[in-house]
C-alpha cells in the first residue's frame, strides 16, 4: 500500500488512541485502556429543559425537523427531490477549489478581518442588492455566515422575546425554527397568486401589534410566488404606517430560469425610509459549503445588527470571504449562472412533464408564469415558478402527508411534507419537490415514478 495510505491509517488509529507516535521511533501500540467509564445519568435534563419560568411567554424547545429534512444526506439509491442545494454535478467546483487556492495566497488573507466584512465584498453586496449608483453604500453592508445566519441576527436584533413576528403562510421552515428559538411567535398571513396578501397583512401588523414581518418576494419558498409590483409598494406602505421593519430574504435572485426575463428589483432598491433589512447568500448559488452572506440596513437599526453579529459569531473567516471575492470576480462567475439557469429551468420541465405523465390528478392544469413576473399559484393547478428549485404540490384532501412521504422513502424518494412550512394549522396537505438537487433529468423522472408508487402504495388517486 502506498505510503499516503499507511500515513492516514496511522493517524486514524492515534486519533482513536490506539497507537501512539514518536517522530524517528516509530509508532508503538498504545496503553491499555482503563476501566470503562461509568454511563452518565441524564434524566435531570429531561425537567431541566421542560419547566418554563412563569414569565416565558413561548416555549424553549426547538423543533428543526422541517431543516434536517431539507438537510439530511439520503441512503444509497435514494433520490433526492428534498434538497434546497445544486446537486454536486452543477455546482462550480472547479470554480471553487481555484478561487480558494487563490484567496489562501492573498496577502493577509490569514489576518483577522474587520468584523463588518472585507470593505471589497461588502461593496459587491452594495452593487448586487440595490445596483450600481443605488440607494446602498458599502457601508450598510455586514457579511454573514450564511443566509441562515443573517435570519438569526435580523430577527433576534428586531424583535424581542415573546414578541409577534408576521410570517407569509405558507413560509421556510427554517425561518420559523430561528423565530421560535428566539422566543418569538410567528403569526402566519397567508399568500396568494401575486404574493402575500397585502389587505390581510395590514389587519395583522394591527390585530398583533407586531412590528415585524419577514417575506421572500421572490420566487418564494415553498410556493415559488413573485411578489406583484403592485403588492411590493403596499407591502412597504402598509410597514411603514404600523412603524415596522420588513426582512427581505432575497435567496434566490441568482436561481432565475433561462427563459424568464431578469427579475423585478429587491423591495430594499426601493425603499426610501429604511423600512428594509435585506437577506442575500452567494449558498444557493454556489454550494453548502460557501456560507457566506449579507445583511443590508440603513439607520441606526445597522448598528444593531452589527452587535449581534459579532456577539454570535465575532466575524466570517477571512479566507471564505477573499474565496468568495476571487469566485464572483472571475470570468468564470458569469458562466456559471448562466450555466445553472440553463439547468434548473431543463430540470423544471422534466418534473412538471413528469408529473402530468405520472401524476396528473395531483398536478392538475398546468400555469405557466407567462411574459412577466407577479402570476403565482392558480388554485388547483401547478405552478411553473420562473426561478427557485422547486415545485408545491397540493395533495387531495384527506392524504396523510407523513404517510405518503414515508412511502415514498421506501420506494426510493426522498420529498418534503408540507406541513413544517405552516406557522399554524395548514389549510391542506402538500408537498414540496425539488429538482435542484437530483443529478439530471433522468433521475428527476424516475423519482417521480417512485413517488406514484408511493401513491398508489397509500391509495392516494394518481389519474
């Protein structure tokens, strides 16, 4: 065996403490192990982490069942139509490990940077978000670990303990997860064809008293909606008269389909009042591993912000910023998005084709998005989102959602319930497919014959 190999089985076996080394000896075999310890006792944490002090308004467990689904790597032969990540084939790999070799070869890449971010990449944000020569400056830019990591920060620095945050229903779940981990209590306003309702939201920044709301006004997760133009000024009109800031989580301007037109601009370019925190990340774009992201303010409200962030987290490492400087500034960058919007919209066509084939009675008539952006979910018909990795699929009546997924697993096909995407009651059974994560058309087709026979396993009608 090679050398290499017998380096890393040595390692291994010191990292276990069964040998041990000695630089010019050898390796030598360790000590023998003294007596097991003890199992520990940890029944106390089970009143520990239940008893809620009189005061907590909302309890202190969290549930993150919803992200561990989108999360968890399947078996073997399992297809994934769960994912919220590009499947490795079409991530810029190469793109990647190049701009990383590089970034690690900058001078003072090594050095701790600013805690707000590299002055450079928070500017790049500033451009992407607003545009150039628009309402954002470099410095009402903060760089985050992540989207997920910029929901935290937004929503722990806007809203305290017990407080009501107004939610689009239905929503991420993991904003929720982050919400109710936060002692807050999302109060959900439900969508409709061109976005959130903005007549209910009024009623309930009113009814709640809440003085946030968190929304994704483009290619919404789960539904795949686009906010109408019309509904993106009274979104901020409506915030403004009830004194309350707007979180835009903006995850997936990147994921525009190849035969869509460019999207309509982010609801912060047209903000005059500072009503707008804006969410973006370079992840979904990219890969799981490229956690980085922004936080954009303006106001007094940045200097929040920023305390939270360096109380959570001090700063991103400096190498994973100058990595991601390297990656959008190359030739490369551009190639690459139109390289995934190319991607996702053929992976797109083969689900929706798929399921009128294999499922008509759940995909029912098909609704394109059409010439222009605003045209979301039809009631009884599939929704062609014009961007986003994923379809919602709305089940008949009286489907056991954790029953149908569950059949699908053991037919080979990993799908999301849509039950964790409601902040209450949901109105009907769904489920969230995604085709991003699959590794080709060929794959997306065969799970969703895998999914009819989970259907057909459970009697749910299939024609």
């Amino acid at each position: 065996m090679s050398p290499v190999t017998v380096s890393r089985a040595l390692a291994e076996l010191a990292a276990e403490g069964l040998v041990t080394t000695r630089p010019g000896a050898g390796a030598f075999r360790a000590e023998p192990r003294g007596e097991a310890p003890r199992p520990v006792d940890t029944s106390w944490q089970e009143i520990a982490l239940s008893a809620e002090p009189a005061g907590d308004q909302v309890p202190r467990s969290v549930d993150a069942a919803g992200v561990v689904a989108t999360l968890a790597v399947p078996g073997p032969g399992v297809i994934e139509l769960n994912g919220g990540y590009l499947h490795s084939d079409i991530q810029p790999e190469r793109a990647l490990g190049a701009a990383l070799a590089r970034a690690g070869r900058r001078p003072g890449a090594w050095g701790r940077p600013p805690v707000e971010g590299v002055p450079e990449l928070r500017a790049w944000f500033a451009r992407e978000i607003a545009g150039s020569g628009g309402p954002l400056a470099a410095s009402d830019v903060l760089i985050t670990a992540g989207g997920q990591s910029a929901l935290t920060a937004a929503l722990r620095a806007l809203a305290a303990p017990g407080a009501p945050v107004l939610v689009e229903s239905p929503t991420y779940p993991g904003m929720l997860a982050v919400a109710r981990a936060s002692g807050l209590r999302p109060v959900p306003v439900p969508l409709d064809a061109d976005g959130v309702r903005t007549d209910l939201l009024a009623d309930a920044f009113r009814v709640s008293g809440a003085r946030l709301f968190v929304c994704q006004p483009l290619f919404q997760n789960p539904t795949g909606a686009v906010l109408a133009a019309a509904r993106r000024r009274e979104v901020l009109r409506v915030a403004r008269a009830a004194g309350a800031f707007v979180i835009e989580d903006d995850f997936a301007r990147l994921l525009v389909h190849g035969d869509t037109p460019p999207p309509p601009p982010t609801l912060i370019a047209d903000d005059r009042d500072g009503t707008v925190v804006h969410v973006r990340s370079l992840t979904k774009a990219t890969s799981a591993n490229l956690r980085v992201g922004a936080l954009a303010a303006r106001g007094p409200v940045l200097d929040r912000l920023r305390a939270i962030q360096v109380v959570d987290s001090f700063f991103v490492p400096r190498p994973l910023q100058e990595a991601a400087l390297e990656l959008v500034g190359s030739p490369s960058w551009p190639r690459h998005l139109r390289l995934i919007a190319g991607e996702l919209t053929a992976r797109r066509n083969a689900l929706t084709a798929a399921l009128h084939q294999e499922l008509p009675a759940l995909a029912g008539p098909e609704a394109g998005p059409g010439p222009a952006y605003g045209h979301g979910p039809v009631p009884g018909g599939l929704y062609v989102p014009p961007g986003g990795y994923h379809l919602w699929l709305r089940l008949p009546d009286g489907t056991d959602e954790a029953a149908l997924t569950g059949a699908a697993l053991r037919a080979g096909v990993a799908v999301a319930a849509g039950r964790p995407y409601f902040a209450a009651e949901p109105p009907a059974a769904h489920l969230r497919l995604s085709f991003a994560s699959a590794s080709g058309t060929g794959e997306i087709t065969e799970g969703v014959r895998r999914l009819r026979t989970a259907c057909e396993e459970l009697g749910v009608p299939v024609r």
